[in-house]
C-alpha cells in the first residue's frame, strides 16, 4: 500500500531592498529591538518593520491617511556623501 505524496507548503518569494530614513527614525528600530527584549520577545530589524507593515495594513482608511501625514515626504535616492576632514 503506497502512502499518498504529502506536499510541503512553499516557502515565500524572498525580495531584498534598500531605502533611506532619517537617522532619528532610524534609531527607533533599536529602541522596539530593546523594548521587544525586555518583553521576552527578541526580534530582528526586519521583523520590525514587518510588524510594523502588518499594523498599518489592518489601519482604517483614516487611521491610514493620519499616519501618513506625520511621515514628513523624503527625497529619494542615497544621501550626499559626508566631506572627510
């Protein structure tokens, strides 16, 4: 008696990017790591920022639009590179 093919679950596509954010927001990612420590729960920056998507996701659309008026608009692309002294 031949035992039926049990198939594994596929793992997600993986997508590696860059982007800038100003260093005091920046530092709020070692701030959560530090808080999530202190609660038992260690994380990674990315699992942050992950989290942080899923929160936003589950936002109404007004609770949305409010967050993304405190986000200041950045220009894109790399930061000039600092002058050697």
């Amino acid at each position: 008696m031949a035992t039926p093919k049990v198939e594994k679950a596929k793992k997600p596509k993986m997508v590696r990017d860059s982007f800038t954010i100003p260093k005091n927001e920046y530092d709020v990612l070692d701030v959560l790591k530090m808080r999530a420590a202190k609660l038992g729960s260690p994380v990674k920056k990315t699992e942050l920022i992950r989290a942080g998507m899923k929160a936003i996701a589950a936002l109404s659309d007004a609770a949305f639009k409010a967050a993304l008026s405190a986000v200041p608009s950045l220009k894109t692309g790399r930061p000039a590179k600092g002058k050697k002294a």
